[in-house]
C-alpha cells in the first residue's frame, strides 16, 4: 500500500495470532480506519506510517484518509 486514498490493506488474521501492520498514511495527520471505523493508532517511521494492533481473529480492511 503506498500513499494512495484509494488503497486498502485486506487481511485475515486466524485466531490465536496478533499482528501489529505499520499502515501508510494518505497524507499527513490522516487518521487509519479498519472496516470503514477510525481506530487508534501510534504514529511510526517519522510519521510517514501509523502502527496499529490487531488482536481478534476475523477480516479486516485497512485504509487512511
């Protein structure tokens, strides 16, 4: 995923697993939304990139904006 709005990161996470995905933002001070709902997020790789967490098993689809 590069700095495109358009972009999403699809992923399946399997239970027992926990995955931290390091998400390009779209721009700067964008916020990161998994399945269309805004979550936190910290703020990675001077701020070119937000971390997040992801504990649950399920699909999930990763975007900024």
């Amino acid at each position: 995923m590069r700095r495109n709005p358009e972009t999403a990161i699809n992923l399946s996470l399997p239970p027992a697993v926990e995955a931290t995905v390091l998400v390009p933002l779209a721009q700067e001070g964008a916020v990161v939304l998994v399945n269309d709902a805004v979550v936190a997020s910290t703020s990675a790789e001077s701020g070119t990139r937000a971390a997040i967490v992801l504990r649950k098993p399920g699909h999930y689809r990763i975007t900024s904006r």
